[in-house]
C-alpha cells in the first residue's frame, strides 16, 4: 500500500533534527522516523565548516532512517541566517478569459518575481499576500471568479546564493537531495499559530540557538520577515564570560537556575558550580545569574520591536507575539517579552503530533514539525493544481517527477 512519507531537516546552530512523517487517511501527520543530533560546523545559521556539518547531518539522517525504516531520498531543509532578506512586490498580467484560472495565478506570481535581484542571491519563497481583481482589493484566493485584470501582492525571499550552496552541500554530502529550503519562521508558524491569530494580525518570534527569526501576519499572509543574528547562545556566551566558565557548564547551568526576571526570584538563592581557576565547586548566586541573562533577553526583544516599528507593523498585530524556539523556554520570558515589546505574548510548541513525539512538544522543535507541515500544504496544493502525479511511499522515496518539479518551482531551492 503506497504510503505518502514527508521528510525535514531542520539545521540549527545548537541541533540538527531530521524528522519524517506519514499521512494518516485523516490527513495528519504520524512521526515514524526522528533523529536529533548535537549541530556543528554552523555558527549563526550559517555554514562555516562544511565537513563538520556534513557529519552531524548524516547522523541525524542516519537515526531518523533507522527510527522510519527507510531510505531518506529527500527533504526539505531549515534556512535561517543573516543572509535571508525579503521585500514586497506586485505582479500584474491580463487574464486570456472571463475565469481566472491557476494558470492565471501562476503568471502573476512570475510578474511579481520578476524584480532586481543580486547576482549573489536567489530567491527562496514567493508567498501571496493578496489579490486584487479588477481593483477589488481584500482577495485571498481568485481562482474561479470573473475579471479581466490580475494583480498580485507577494511577499520575496531571497538568500546568499552561496550560504545556500553550501548548505545543499552539506545535506547532498549525505545522499539526500534537498527538495527546497523553508525559512525558519515560516515553517514554526505553521507549526504554533492559530487561524484566528493569522487573520487578527500575529508576529512569531523563534529564537534559536544562533538567531532570532520573526514573520509578520496580517489578514491571514506574510506581510513581514526577518532574521535577526543574535539568539540562545550569547546567552550563554555572557554567562561563561560573566561567571567565567566553560561554554557548556554555562548551557547547563543557564537550563538549570536561569530566569529572564530578577524580581522573581528567591533573594539569596544560591548553587554550586565550578569555575575557571577553582579546585573546588564555588557559590555563585542565582540573582547574579540573572543579573546577566535578562539583558541580552531584553536586548534580543528590543531589536524585535525595533524591527516591527520600523516596517510599521506595531500597530497591527492585535493578537500579539507567539514565542517559540529553544530560548523560550526559559523561565519569565512571557513576561519579559510582554513588558518590552507592549503587546500579548504567548509562548507555543508544536500543536497535537502523533507518534513519535515525546520530544516534539516543546518550543525547541517547533520548526523541525512545521516543516513537514509546510511541505504536506505545498504537496496538497499541487495536488489540486494537477490530481494526476505519483505520491510518496514507502517503497519508493522518490516524489515524483512532477511533485518534485513543483516543489522546487515553489522553494526555489537548489537543484543537486
């Protein structure tokens, strides 16, 4: 029986978590294969040893493959890092009929790509922000209605052609093609958001090990996104250089005592840990701890508002901030977040998974499960577009020729 399978493999600076999941007759998704895996050779989303990343990401492949009990052919893969920027284009076209029809859709959306892009970057995602028939505005889907003029609102993605080649090298080191890339903050917030929150108007702030990513909506689309270079680990850097410590007795201890608020702390509280220099373990108070956590936490949601004043957004995200990520974790950053930026916050994980998910609820994860949720979405909407194409199964890892197509005509990602 032909089983349609979806692969993800989310590279992040702290972890590579390759994940695969099959489609329930519901539509769900079932995890059958997980495998995560300590990052290395990355540093702020970005390759800077492709040997060591290579490594790391065969072995998350490796573990997932053994978990699923199949061959991984091919995935989609995580993209964060300070080389991603985005703008806003329109498109145009004349529609050839009364209907608009996909082809239509499909036209418009190349008018709107066709803009100046740098010879050293490549465009990532093209994302519809509306439509506009005849110069009625507010349209989110056009297909099937009567107009004679198209226009487009899109939201582009573009990249280091030469970040993304490397990362391709990284994960085709490993025999797997890469089927696309998916920008981090995209693929957490199919992950966390609700549609209600979509609609009102939401920002997701993922905050991982080496960046923080956040993606704008309003009115159920992308009208904003942006990488931001600075996230869990200068946490921890200030804590080994403030505390003087190793690097991982500071991650330790960070994930053990840390808070994001002084006040809400025992005073006087203290623990035991070694430090640079010291025979024996030392005291070191929890409030000093804090005392250096919660400014960069302040800092990194600083720059966040800042990002939002400055495309004029503040004002229109009515259902507030969605946290996710590693570093949300951490104890009072609701709190925190809420005081900096002035609006709601929520932290969010991945919603209900079935299967193998007894790590895949938390915040940490919650890209590595929008991947496969985004790709499920894209796989869908090509199905509509063209019923007749060969699904993925078990015993065949391949999507198909025109799945494949499709798909990369939709990532953009880097052909093998």
């Amino acid at each position: 029986m032909n089983v349609n399978l979806y692969t993800g493999i989310d590279v992040g600076t702290t972890k590579i978590c390759t994940l695969v999941a099959q489609e329930l007759e519901d539509g769900s998704l079932q995890i059958i294969g997980v495998g995560i895996e300590p990052s290395r050779g990355m540093k702020r989303g970005v390759v800077v040893n492709v040997e060591e990343a290579a490594r790391a990401i065969a072995a998350s492949v490796d573990k997932a493959q053994r978990t699923a009990g199949y061959e991984i052919a091919s995935a989609v893969v995580s993209l964060a890092g300070a080389q991603v920027s985005s703008i806003n284009s329109r498109g145009v076209v004349g529609v050839a009929g009364e209907i608009i029809a996909a082809e239509d859709v499909a036209r418009a959306s190349e008018a709107a790509r066709a803009i100046a892009v740098p010879y050293d970057r490549q465009i990532v995602h093209v994302l519809p922000r509306g439509f506009v028939v005849d110069g009625q505005e507010g349209i989110r889907n056009p297909v099937g209605m009567h107009g004679f003029r198209l226009e487009m609102e899109t939201h582009i993605i573009t990249a280091s052609s030469t970040a993304l080649r490397n990362l391709a090298q990284c994960v085709q080191i490993c025999g797997v093609e890469v089927e696309g890339f998916v920008l981090n903050p995209i693929a957490s917030a199919d992950a966390v958001l609700r549609e209600t929150e979509r609609d009102m108007g939401v920002g997701v702030v993922d905050i991982g090990g080496g960046t923080t990513d956040l993606a704008l909506y309003h009115e159920g689309t992308v009208s904003h996104t942006a990488v931001l270079p600075v996230g869990g680990n200068h946490v921890t850097a200030d804590i080994a250089h403030g505390l003087r410590m190793p690097a991982e007795v500071a991650e330790s201890i960070k994930l053990a005592h840390g808070h994001t608020l002084g006040s809400e702390i025992t005073p006087g509280e203290s623990f035991m840990v070694r430090l640079f220099g010291e025979e024996a373990p030392a005291q070191v108070l929890r409030s000093d701890l804090v005392s250096i956590i919660q400014p960069r936490m302040e800092e990194i949601f600083s720059m966040v508002a800042q990002e939002i004043e400055r495309v004029g957004m503040m004002n229109y995200l009515p259902a507030g901030i969605v946290l996710t990520g590693g570093a949300s974790l951490l104890p009072g950053v609701r709190m925190l977040a809420s005081q900096t930026l002035g609006l709601p916050v929520r932290v969010a994980g991945p919603g209900e998974l079935k299967g193998l998910v007894d790590q895949l609820n938390s915040p940490a994860y919650a890209t590595s499960v929008g991947l496969l949720i985004w790709l499920q979405k894209e796989v869908q909407g090509m199905a509509s577009a063209r019923p007749a194409h060969k699904p993925r199964t078990r015993e065949g890892t391949d999507v198909g020729k025109k799945v494949q197509d499709f798909i990369k005509t939709i990532l953009k990602g880097m052909a093998p």
